[in-house]
C-alpha cells in the first residue's frame, strides 16, 4: 500500500481523511449531482464533440466516422492525406480501443512504438469497435476517426510516444482536483493510468505538479525519459481550468471529469468529458477529494450563478497547496 495510506486501514478511516471511495462517488455525487438523461451528452465521444463545438471550445479535428461493416475499406481512402491519425469508439471508456498511427506514409501505418501496423490489422481494429468489443456496456458502436494532436513542445520529455492530457474533476462548476497524464512505453503511448502512463497530480492554484505515481507506485523521474516530474508546470493553466470548468454549462452535469490536451498550434483542446470520473487522481495528488466536495457543498446555491471564470478563481485560491502554505 502507499506511504501516505498505510496509516488508513479502514473504509471508515480513509473516510475521515478525506478519501474518496467508489460507493461514496457513486451514491452522493454521480448519483445526486448527475442526472441519467444527460449521460447519452458524455457517454458518445461524437456527442460531446458537438457538444463542446457548440460552446465555442476547440476539438481535435474531426476526419470522419466509420458506421458500418460494409464501410470497413474506406479507411484507408480517408485518411491518405493525413500524416497521422487517432481512431477511437465513439462509445469507449478507460482508454480502451484507441489505436494511434503517428506515421502515414506511403500507406504504411505506424504506431508511436515506430511498430508498423497492417492494413488490415487497422480493418479488423475497426470491425472490432464497431461489434462493441470496446464500448461501455458492449454495445454496437462507430469508429471515429480524427486529426493526430501535436502535444506542445513544453511538455518535451515529460511523455513518451504520445500525447499528454490533463484531467479536471469538476464540481457544480469549480475544478477542484486535477492531474496530468503520461504516456511511457508499458502504456503504447497513450495516456492510461491502468497501462502503465504516469499520473501527475497538480496544484489547482499554480499548474505546477505536487506528486507523481505510476502503477499506484510515488516516482520522481519519467520511467522512460529520465526527465525530473517535480519540473512540470502546465503552461494555460488558467485558460485549462476555464475550459473544465464550463463543461457544467456545456453539459448540465454536476460531478464530471473533463479531460483536455494542449496542442502546439491550437492551444487547449477539450478531448473528453466522463460523468463517471475514476478515483486514482486522489492517489497522483497524494490527498483525498471529500473536503474539497463537502466544501463546495457547504457554499450553497448563488443568487446569482457565477461563471467560469469566477468559479475559478475561487479554486484556485482555496484549492492551492502551493499558495495556502505561503
């Protein structure tokens, strides 16, 4: 067990520290905050694209979705002029069935591994996410496919093979917990806590990381890169946590998990949004998300509904590790 909870031995004692359980998260805020018919807005990637379109919020582009079994082939017509590409179940959860090509030349297809991949191994990828292989309940889904994301040169070894991403939770508006995701060589470049990606936790005041973990272990160095995780400072930070914080107007949901990248020439990107945020950020952040949920609660209802920018604001200055201890 981690340092910092073996002194919790207890659901009951990891309560009073504040640690988030998944019962807790599911019956007092999934439950109570997020209603059921909204879910549909996060559950499929091409909803919440349109979704965060249309509150004005960049997206990676989108190339194209593939329906049907019969339109399997034409992938390969569709991405021919684009030099790498993303293609993801619109209905996928935890990571599951992304495949990244970084490299598409000549109708050779490379993953951020420089493996190559077959043709028709990107055909039966694609079948598979159609027939519901990666799909939240094993439902029939499409594939989308969409633009490679250029992650911003200030994160040059601090990821490996693939794109960082930065996920916030978000409570009635107010971003009150977040970290940072990334990609190493056990997770095949993608941002999975539960491949093997490193889960940085960072100061909601400053941008600046508290703490990192890979498979639930503390770590100072990225496994791959050597590069010191105490140096990260995520540039945008207030702009990032502008983003998350309107995926409550965006999406009506009070418990939410918005997940976001920076791309090196379109700046803060929304890539996903998760109406049923997992728990390991309290682990990256080396400190449990009940006192901040209770005081949020504990605010009430405004009068006069604040925005984005308010709420942020707030947060940063009562959420801060770094700022509180100056």
């Amino acid at each position: 067990m981690l340092g910092w909870l073996k002194k919790y031995t207890s659901p009951f004692k990891l309560e009073r520290a504040g640690i988030m359980g998944m019962n807790r998260r599911n019956i007092s805020y999934i439950g109570r905050y997020n209603q059921r018919r909204l879910f549909p807005l996060v559950d499929n990637k091409l909803k919440t694209k349109h979704l965060a379109q249309q509150a004005g919020a960049t997206v990676p582009e989108l190339i194209g979705v593939i329906n049907a079994q019969h339109s399997v082939p034409s992938i390969h017509k569709m991405v021919e002029n684009w030099p790498g590409f993303v293609i993801k179940p619109a209905q996928g959860s935890g990571g599951k069935g992304i495949l990244v090509v970084t490299s598409n030349k000549d109708g050779v297809y490379k993953k951020p591994s420089g493996a190559e991949v077959s043709k028709s191994e990107v055909e039966r990828h694609i079948t598979n996410t159609l027939a519901g292989l990666f799909s939240l309940g094993g439902k029939n889904d499409v594939a989308v496919v969409e633009n490679l994301i250029q992650f911003d040169d200030v994160f040059e070894g601090f990821s490996f093979e693939g794109v960082p991403d930065i996920r916030v939770i978000v409570f009635k508006g107010y971003p009150v917990m977040a970290m940072m995701r990334l990609s190493t060589a056990a997770s095949d470049g993608k941002a999975n806590l539960h491949q093997g990606a490193v889960g940085v936790g960072i100061d909601i005041g400053t941008g600046k990381a508290v703490r990192a973990v890979q498979f639930n272990r503390p770590i100072e160095h990225h496994p791959d890169t050597g590069r010191l995780l105490s140096e990260l400072n995520v540039p945008h930070w207030e702009q990032l946590l502008e983003l998350a914080a309107s995926a409550w107007e965006m999406t009506g949901l009070g418990y939410i998990g918005t997940d976001m990248v920076l791309d090196k020439e379109q700046g803060p990107m929304v890539l996903e949004l998760n109406a049923r945020p997992g728990l390991a950020i309290q682990i990256a952040n080396g400190c449990g998300l009940l006192p901040r949920l209770r005081h949020i609660e504990h605010l009430g209802t405004s009068a006069t509904p604040t925005t984005p920018k308010e709420r942020v604001a707030y947060a940063r200055a009562h959420f801060s590790d770094t700022l509180n201890q100056k």
